[in-house]
C-alpha cells in the first residue's frame, strides 16, 4: 500500500516506527482454549483507532486509517464480546486492557499523546468497561508493573517485549554505508546480492536515478519505505517491491527503507547502506553531481566502490577514485565485480588484485586497503536459493544458477571455503534440477561475498 504525503524529510524515523508498531500489532496471536480470536482482537483495534483518527487528516493518520480499513460482517459489539466474553464466565484472561495500551501507545506515535474526554468516553462505553476498570486500564498502559493479575499481564508481555526491543534499536548507533560505482559494473546487482532482496532494480541501463537508503531492522516483516523530492516526504509505502521502488526511482531525489537485512544483524549497530548513481552517465550528467553531494553532505563510516574486474584502469575510474579520495571516509573498501567473467587459466586473480592495488596506490589510497573479488550475479542468486525463493528465478536465472553453481562449487580462484554447517543436507529443488544447502553454501562462499561481509563485519566492529 503506497499513500501520498507531506513530511519534512528527517521524520522518516518516526514514520518508520509507527509502521513496524502497526505490522507487530496486526501478526499477534489471540486464543481462548485452542480457538483462534485474533481477528475479533484485530477488528476492534482497528475501528477503535479509526475512531480515535476520525477528525484527523494529518498525513501519516491518512496512512494510518487506511492501514487499519477493516469490512467485517459484524460490528464492534461482537468484537469485544469475543475478546471479554470467556472472562465473565470465569476465564481469567481479558484482552481489553492491552487493547487499551496497544491503542494509547499507536496514538503516542501518531504524535496523540492525550486522549480528549470525550473520546475517553466513547472507548470506555464501546470496550464495556466500568469507569474502575477503565481507569485501572489507563494506569495499566502507562505503567504495566501497576499490573497485579498474572493473567493479565500475560496479555501484555508480547506487547512490552517489543517495545523494548525498538527502544533498544532506537538507540543502537548506526553505522552507514556508502556504495559508489561507474555504470556498468554491475551495482545494482552487487547491492541486491550484499542485503539479500532485490531492492533495486538491474537492467542493462543506468537505473539508479536517485540516492536509495536501505536501514537494517531485525524484525522487520516486509520492506517500508518513503519517497523523498526536495526535502519532503511525498509518499510512504509498505510490502515494498522492485516495481514500487522503480516507480519512485524515476520521480525522487532520494528513497529511503528499511527491511531485515541478509546476514546482518542490529546487536552492535544498525547499518544503513546508502546506494548512489553511477557517476559517468553520459546521458545525465547530473548524476555525479547527486552522488557526490550526498557522500560529502552525509558522513559514511564506510565507502565501497564496485569496480568491472572485466575494465579496470579506465579514466572514468581514476577519476572517480580520486574525487572519493577526498572524501576522507575512515574506510574504503574495494569490490572487483564480475570476477566470474575473467578467465582465471589465462589470468592469476592473484595478479589482477595487485595490479588493481598499485593502481590504487599511486591514487593515493593505503596499501592495506581490502580488495575483494566476486560475482554478484551468483552471489545473488545462490542467497535466493538458500531463502527459498527460487521458484522467483526465470528460465534465464534457473539456466544461470546452474552454470554459476558448476563453475564455483570447486573453483576457489576468487575465494576459498569457509567453515558452514556440516549437517546440511537438505535438498533444493531448481526447476527439475536439486542441489544440496551444503553445496549451495559452498559455491556461495566461493563466489566471494561471504569474505567481503566478514570484511564489513570487521571494519564496522561487528554486525553479525
């Protein structure tokens, strides 16, 4: 669901919040005795906060009311019967009182922090509370150790779990990212492979027309996301798709979103992975400009520059590197894309990395500075295969993972095995042909990715 708004740009991190709270409250459970009374629990939620929003045409409540657009075949009055029912006859659990927190706290990130009376009326008469409970409830939303029954507490922990959770997020320093290249090298792919998804789109022509932020968020159930044009928000999404992000592309300066990351987690930092246009496109001369301005504007605790191993040397790329250069990121770091494509019986990758490191030196790059070769076409599409997504793959992709997986799963001329899981046998079925995990894993680790995200993992002081 894609929703049109107007948003100063640095409130994205709240946006963010209300939507992650909206999608933790509409995946829980509610039952009573085996029987499942989630969708009662969901209806009243929903209208409750609808009415709570009736007078409002803030822009993130147009988004919020949508969000919660509920059409049941009974009205609220069923809902909360279902949800209190079992109580009075002797069931000691009762979802009203989360009910309330859940609502109070949904209003607070919509920047409501006070219920008018007559609103605190209204939701008393239509959840059935005496003016006691309802009060109890209200001290119970502020405070949940003020809680004296076990049972209802026990409704409230899956709701103050996560709230603790996100405040400890809130507060985990991130760390950014930033992914530069010349056009074809393959980028686009490079970042699709490196977070696991298919964030951005991959064609043959320049595709990035703006800067696309991508924060890590463990608990993410589906890709968010804003539309960014001259400092405002302009529209906000969710369940995220290529076809969206590509829309946005070719409207916005900047999209920012935010998903779970592949192999990286938020128990140290957040990472946030900032991609930028490809610099020498000839038909839009404005794309350096926007990459450049970002990356001096923004401090990153890291740069990557994606390289063709297939045309290293050229005068786009020393160009570009020594623009980097004066940057004074605290890290470079140096990805030798397409390493597939060279033909290592006739070239050493060994040679072409020292080759590139001298290139790099003379620039006025350290020494040390970490090189890694890979291919992120294979990179991208064993992840796939791994998460379960290759029935995703067209006929080209399914022919392209079976010649990548022959070529790497004992090729270890861009990279050597790491340690995995020695018990994982489980088949994995592309079109008619099955592959083992375990050698999907190994032909991954080949491919020199999974050298490249411990190589982050260790200048970022640990993400994993």
């Amino acid at each position: 669901m894609i929703v049109d708004c107007k948003h100063k740009k640095e409130a994205f991190q709240s946006i963010f919040e209300f939507m992650n709270y909206a999608e933790f409250v509409l995946g829980q459970k509610f039952s009573y005795k085996k029987k499942d009374l989630s969708k009662y629990y969901f209806h009243a939620y929903c209208v409750l906060l609808n009415d709570m929003l009736a007078n409002s045409n803030a822009n993130l409540h147009k988004y919020a009311k949508l969000k919660h657009n509920v059409d049941l075949n009974f009205d609220i009055k069923s809902s909360i019967k279902k949800i209190r029912k079992k109580f009075i006859l002797g069931n000691k659990v009762d979802y009203r009182f989360v009910l309330v927190a859940q609502l109070l706290h949904a209003l607070e990130l919509l920047n409501i922090n006070t219920l008018k009376e007559d609103d605190k009326l209204l939701l008393q008469k239509k959840l059935c509370f005496s003016k006691k409970n309802f009060a109890l409830a209200l001290e119970y939303a502020k405070d949940h150790s003020k809680i004296k029954s076990e049972k209802i507490l026990k409704t409230f922990m899956e709701h103050v779990n996560f709230k603790k959770s996100h405040n400890k997020y809130k507060q985990t320093k991130i760390k950014h990212i930033g992914i530069c290249a010349n056009m074809s090298c393959g980028k686009s792919t490079f970042v699709n492979a490196l977070l696991g998804n298919d964030f951005l789109p991959a064609r043959n022509e320049a595709t990035t027309a703006c800067v696309t932020s991508v924060y890590d968020y463990d608990n993410a159930k589906s890709m968010i996301g804003v539309a960014i044009k001259n400092d405002h928000i302009y529209a906000i999404g969710d369940n995220m798709d290529t076809v969206a992000i590509d829309k946005w592309n070719a409207e916005a300066d900047h999209i920012i979103l935010e998903s779970d990351l592949d192999n990286i987690s938020n128990s140290n930092v957040v990472v946030a992975v900032h991609d930028t246009p490809g610099v020498n496109n000839s038909s839009n001369d404005n794309h350096r400009k926007i990459t450049m301005d970002f990356l001096s504007q923004n401090k990153m605790d890291a740069i990557i520059y994606v390289a063709n191993a297939e045309q290293l040397g050229t005068t786009d790329e020393d160009k570009l590197l020594k623009e980097l250069l004066k940057l004074n990121a605290p890290f470079v770091i140096f990805v030798l894309n397409k390493a597939d494509s060279i033909d290592t019986e006739k070239e050493s990758m060994d040679k072409i990395i020292e080759d590139f490191r001298k290139q790099i030196v003379k620039i006025g790059y350290d020494k040390n500075s970490k090189i890694f070769p890979i291919s992120s076409k294979a990179a991208r599409l064993f992840k796939m295969a791994l998460k379960g997504d290759a029935d995703k793959f067209s006929a080209s992709e399914r022919a392209s993972f079976v010649s990548l997986f022959n070529y790497f799963l004992d090729n270890t001329d861009i990279a050597g095995d790491i340690a995995g899981d020695d018990e994982q046998d489980e088949e994995i079925m592309i079109g008619k042909n099955a592959f083992t995990k375990k050698d999907i894993e190994k032909a991954l680790s080949h491919s020199g990715l999974t050298n490249l995200e411990n190589g982050i993992e260790n200048l970022l002081g640990g993400t994993k």
